[in-house]
C-alpha cells in the first residue's frame, strides 16, 4: 500500500550496482531500488528494516543517500532531480530527503579524505568490534587476546558522571558480545563430541544433550475443536489465535525468490509489511557517533 499503484515500467533498476570515482578511488555500492518519477526525476529507494525510525537529522545527512545520489546522477545522466527515500519497511512509511551541491561535493571530500587517511595511515591499532568473532586474525590480536580473558580498562565510579556511564557501558557491551560468541564457539566444540557419548564430564563440570519439548497447535483441528466445544463463532477464534508465522513466510518468500521478479517480489515484501500489524515496545539502541 506504501507503495502506491506503481507501473513496473517505472522501476529503472533493482539492486543496481555503481562504481563512482572519487578523487583516485572508487567507491563500489549497490542501491536497493530506482524509480523513474518524471522526465528530469528518478527516485532512489532504500529499504530498511530497522526497528527504530531515523531521525529527520540523520535522514538529511546520511552520507549513504549523498553517495547514492551521486551514482544516481552518473547512472542516469538524464535526471535532473534526484529524490533519496528510506523505506522503512517495518513501519511503512517513506522518509525522503534530498542533497544540496554543497552536500555532495562535502560528502566527496570526506570520502576522499577517509581514503587518503586509510592509504597513508601506518598503524591499525585494533578496534575491538561486532564481528572480530569472524575475524581471521583473532589468533594473532592483542585486544582480541585480552577481550577474551575479560580484561576491562575502565571502570566507572561515579554513575552520575553520564559519559563515564557511556564509556563503562560500550566497554562492557563489545566485551559481553566477544565472550558471547566464544561461549557459543567452546560449546560448539563441546556438542561435536556429545554426538559420540552420552554425557562428558571435564574440569569438574557435567555436559550433556538433552530435548526440549515445544507444543505447536496446528490450526483447524484447534479451532474445530474449540467450536465444538463451546459453539465460539469460527471467524472470531481464527481473528483471536490465528496468525502467520514470520519464520514459515520468509521461507515462502525465500522460494519465491526463483519464481518471481525482483521488482514483483521488493513489492510483495512492501505489501506483506504494510499490512502486518507491528506492535512496539521501548528497546535500548546504542550506537557509535
Ligand atoms: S579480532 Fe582484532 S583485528 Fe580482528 S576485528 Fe577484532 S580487533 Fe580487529
């Protein structure tokens, strides 16, 4: 419904790659949808599943959208106008910005000067972060090392000193997601053996498999049953208990992926998203500025 009635015609490319030229580097992105609004506007779109809408600030200055712009300039030399929409597909809602050509030509000094800093720079101290569970030099990084031994470097002691909060608190949370992801990697190893015997007993500590029992009620025997049982109108026992499974619909989604077009599909995804009911709850968001 977000999406309107759109003519498939309209659609100019769905996960177009570009290679834009900055100074001597080229930045290499995929842009997630293109629309052709008019004759002079196209209209890049990007979708999003993010549980938190952005802010008008982050939406205006998002160096992703100034970068999409460009390569949408590049790509279709004919647009004049380029609109930059999120789509924020868990809320339905489009959030659209636009660039100025002093924010183009900014974002393009910052990616330039990101570039030269990164080719000229002589040190990469490590940079404990999300995904140094998959990194291939863990074996090798020191903070890595250290993170694992749950070496802490700062402590607050004050907690009325709010950046002293913060900076306690990023801390714990980079540590909490390392040791985390190596619990899960010792008790993958641990698993792998309990596939040969039954139980192992090691350092003083018992480990074995055991099933754990999940009750699913398959939908038209409950709802027979509960009809029979106590005359309940059908349609309202279907409106109270029946609803479709997130996991078993993108399994769907996933094969249909072969059967249909792209943009047939991105605009069956809007849809389904659209109509589901989205039900919110206050959840705690950090994230590094
Ligand atoms: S393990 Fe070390 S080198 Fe790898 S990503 Fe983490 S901090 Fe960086």
């Amino acid at each position: 419904r977000t999406q309107g009635t759109l003519d498939h015609h309209d659609i100019l490319a769905v996960e177009k790659e570009f290679r834009l030229p900055v100074g001597p580097f080229t930045v290499l992105g995929y842009i997630d949808r293109v629309d052709r609004v008019d004759d002079e506007t196209v209209e890049v779109l990007d979708y999003k599943t993010n549980r938190l809408l952005f802010t008008r600030d982050e939406v205006d200055s998002s160096l992703q959208m100034s970068l999409y712009h460009l390569a949408a300039r590049q790509l279709w030399p004919w647009a004049k106008k380029v609109k930059l929409t999120f789509l924020m597909l868990r809320h339905g809602l489009r959030m659209t910005t636009e660039r100025s050509p002093e924010q183009l030509e900014a974002a393009m000094r910052y990616v330039e000067t990101v570039g030269r800093m990164t080719e000229e720079a002589t040190e990469f101290p490590p940079r404990l972060n999300s995904n140094c569970v998959w990194c291939d030099h863990r074996s090798k990084c020191p903070a890595y090392a250290e993170a694992l031994k749950g070496k802490r470097d700062f402590v607050c002691e004050n907690t009325d000193d709010l950046p002293a909060v913060a900076r306690e608190r990023e801390e714990v949370a980079r540590l909490v997601k390392i040791l985390s992801d190596r619990k899960a990697e010792l008790e993958g190893v641990l698993k792998t053996h309990l596939q040969e015997h039954d139980e192992l007993v090691l350092a003083g500590t018992r480990y074995r498999m055991f099933n754990t029992a999940k009750t699913e009620y398959p939908l038209e025997p409950t709802v027979e049953t509960i009809e029979k049982a106590t005359g309940m109108e059908r349609a309202s026992l279907v409106a109270r208990l029946a609803a479709v499974d997130k996991k078993a619909l993108d399994a769907l989604l996933k094969e249909l992926a072969g059967r249909l077009d792209k943009p047939k599909l991105m605009l069956l995804k809007a849809e389904l998203e659209a109509a589901a009911t989205i039900s919110y709850s206050p959840r705690f968001w950090a994230k590094a500025v």
